[in-house]
C-alpha cells in the first residue's frame, strides 16, 4: 500500500489567534494558504497514485487541507482520524493503517513534529525525525500490508513549491 503522507496548509499565525481566545484547534488556513494548497494539491494528484481513502486530523487546518485535497483526488469523503492530531503518538496510527490494507493508497493529513516522526517510524523504526515536511509538502511511503516500525519504503518527497509546480 502507497501511504501520501501531506501536512496541513499554511495557518494563521499561532500568536495571532491566540489573542482572539480560541482553542488552537479552530485555526484557520490562511487564504493565501488555501490558494497555494489548492495548486498543491493538484500536484499532488499528478505524483500520487490513485488514492483510494483520505484521512485527517481533526484539526481546522488540516481538515480544510483535506478538503481541498479531496477533490484534486476525485474522492468525496475525509474521515477524521484522532491518531493524526499532532500530541497523537505516531503508532497510534498503525491500526488505523492496518485496517486500509486492502487499499491501493492512502493519504492523511496532519501536522508537524507528529508526521516527521511518523515517516521516521515508518521508514527506520525510529523516534526522531529525519524528514520535515513544510507546510503544504507531501512525501510517499511504500508499505507493505501490514505496516509497522521500519516497514516502509520512501518514494518521494516533495516541497510545497515542487509540488505546486507539478501542479501548473
């Protein structure tokens, strides 16, 4: 199974929104954030193979990432993934993986550090990342059907601007 791992979009400002007294979780994408992820994700649509589920943190931002992703992937339907909140603990997303293994490919979206170390968990079986994915920017990782620690294969990884380029 091809698991495109994406993060979210650029987001307003952590200190910004944070004068406004909302929980964290409710920040926004900004809107220069959404056009450039929506030129993204077309990008990402051209690279990926065919996707067969879409998978989010329950996070403003990164369920608005999905939801401009969806479409560029031909799917209708994000589902919200707790495992993917970023104090989330990178195996806890294993089940949830497991359970996809007769899919073809996979994507979620989440956030940064969870998902650098998420791919070096993946790919080395470690708990430091090695991998930092910048806001927008997508990777590839080859798993086999019963994905755990060191299982994974990297296929590719792509900045925010490679992968708008693609997507032009």
């Amino acid at each position: 199974m091809d698991l495109v791992i994406v993060r979210h979009a650029i987001a307003e400002e952590r200190e910004t929104f944070a004068r406004t007294g909302q929980d964290d979780a409710l920040r926004p994408l900004t809107a220069p954030g959404r056009r450039k992820m929506e030129r993204a994700a077309a990008g990402i649509a051209r690279v990926a193979p065919e996707v067969d589920a879409l998978a989010s943190s329950p996070l403003v931002r990164a369920r608005d990432t999905a939801a401009i992703l969806a479409p560029a992937l031909g799917l209708r339907r994000v589902e919200e993934v707790e495992a993917l909140a970023p104090d989330a603990e990178p195996e806890a997303l294993l089940p949830w993986l497991r359970a996809q293994a007769r899919r073809r490919a996979v994507a979620v979206v989440g956030h940064e550090p969870h998902l650098g170390l998420l791919v070096a968990l993946l790919l080395a079986g470690r708990n430091e990342p090695f991998a930092i994915l910048r806001k927008g920017g997508a990777c590839l990782v080859r798993l086999p059907r019963r994905p755990g620690p060191a299982t994974g294969e990297l296929r590719w990884l792509l900045e925010p601007s490679q992968l708008r380029a693609l997507g032009r």
